[in-house]
C-alpha cells in the first residue's frame, strides 16, 4: 500500500521534480553507504529501501521521456 502510494504521487511530478528527487534520494543513499561503512548505520534495511525508490524515479524518468 506505501509503495502504491508513493507511486501515484511521483506519477504526478514532472520530470525536473522527479530529477531533483532523484538527486535527493542519491544523497540519502550515499549517506548511508557511509553510515554502513563507519558502523553507524542502525537499519540496514534503508538501504535496500532507497536503491528501489532511486530506481522507481529513474523508471519514471525513462517513461516520461519516451512519451514526449
């Protein structure tokens, strides 16, 4: 349901809001390569969960480009 969610409201966006949520995501990622890379990181789980919404956007983009 979350996912579901979250879908509708990225399908919405237009793509220089999805690119700039991309950009975010790709941050949040990399913050926590970092954290997992200091032992910092409490839920590894966050990573996994990033790497599918960077790849839901990027999925987005690639659709939205196509249709013109």
């Amino acid at each position: 349901m979350k996912s579901t969610a979250q879908l509708t409201e990225l399908r919405a966006k237009d793509i220089p809001a999805l690119q700039t949520e991309l950009d975010s995501l790709l941050k949040a990622h990399f913050n926590l390569r970092m954290q997992k890379g200091t032992q910092q990181l409490q839920n590894t789980s966050q990573l996994g969960n990033t790497k599918r919404a960077i790849a839901r956007v990027r999925t987005l983009i690639q659709e939205k480009k196509a249709k013109g």
